[in-house]
C-alpha cells in the first residue's frame, strides 16, 4: 500500500468507528431485526468514509443502509440473501441467457460464487492494489477504483435493494461465451 502504517492505522480506527457508530447504533437485541456486521460490510463503509470524509455522516449514512438495502445481510442468517441469489438462474433465462443459467442450476456450484456481489455490492477488492506497480501507479489506480466503487454505491442506493443481483446477471450475461467455454472444458476432462 501507498500509506505509512501510522495512517493506515488511523484509517482502520475511522471505519471501526463508522462501523461501531452503524451496527451498534440501536439497541438491537431488543429490536426483532438485530442487526450484525457481516464479512464485507467494512467495504461499504469504508467507500463512504472515504467519499464524505466523515466518521459520523459515514456511520449514519452505514446505519440506513443496514435498515433498508443491507437489512436482509445484516440479520443472524443469511437464508434471505441466499433466497434472493437463488433468483440467479431465473433472471438470465428472462434475458435469454437459457445455457448459462442451465450451467448455473446444475452445476453443483449454485450461486454462492454471487454472495459477495449482495454483500459488498460489487465493490470488493477495488481497493487492493498489485504490489509490483509503481506507487503513482497505485494512486492512480485506487482514485479510479474508488470512482467505480463510490458510482456502484450511489447507483445501488437509489435503486431496489435487488439491483446488485440484477447487476451480476448483466455481468455474467457479458462473460457468457468465456463461462460457458470454462464449463465445457471443465466438464471434458473429468
């Protein structure tokens, strides 16, 4: 990474304190819908601390999202995000995606390879950086990769709390051709 240790630290320290400031907003052990950080809830935080500078804007714009569109990742289980990832298949036969899906639903993989996409809308990895590039490289890198993330954020807020999905079918749907190819390779040699 391009940042000394003394900021990364000080970086790390802001988005637990978003986090902290979203997640234990409420008293939600006594709320029927406890809310619960989740492996990848950091990424979204920490696209919006980085895009409003501010630990407590952050953290409230965090806490809506864990009420609404990051609600069912939030919760004990994740049976509702898995309930919405089982849709998969459905979407690409309605954009006429029949063999990819087919591929999908019996593969024995499901769509758990899609987990990430609902939890992190996309966004994760942006961040990371190949260690083999120049530092100016990093930089300019991490400015675009924060541009795409910042522009997912905003495109996934105002939109159904499904639109991430929809937005992985449309990515699958554009590899089709290099998936299907993998499969079938796959699926000769064994």
């Amino acid at each position: 990474s391009h940042w000394d240790d003394v900021t990364r630290e000080g970086k790390r320290a802001r988005l637990a304190e978003v986090l902290r400031g979203a997640v234990g907003a409420h008293d939600w052990e006594s709320a029927p819908h406890h809310a619960r950080y989740y492996q990848g809830l950091h990424d979204v935080a920490g696209v919006l601390l980085l895009v409003l500078r501010d630990v407590s804007i952050a953290s409230a714009a965090l806490e809506r999202m864990t009420l609404f569109h990051l609600r069912d990742a939030t919760r004990s289980s994740f049976a509702p995000v898995a309930d919405a990832l089982s849709l998969l298949p459905c979407l690409l036969r309605r954009m006429g995606r029949r063999r990819l899906s087919d591929v999908i639903a019996t593969s024995g993989v499901g769509t758990t390879f899609a987990l990430t996409w609902m939890l992190t809308w996309h966004i994760h990895g942006f961040a990371a950086s190949n260690s083999n590039h120049h530092r100016e490289e990093r930089k300019r890198r991490d400015v675009v990769n924060l541009e795409l993330a910042s522009r997912l954020v905003d495109c996934f807020l105002a939109s159904h709390p499904l639109l991430p999905l929809y937005a992985g079918a449309v990515a699958l749907a554009r590899r089709e051709e290099e998936i299907l190819a993998a499969w079938t390779s796959t699926t000769t040699t064994t």
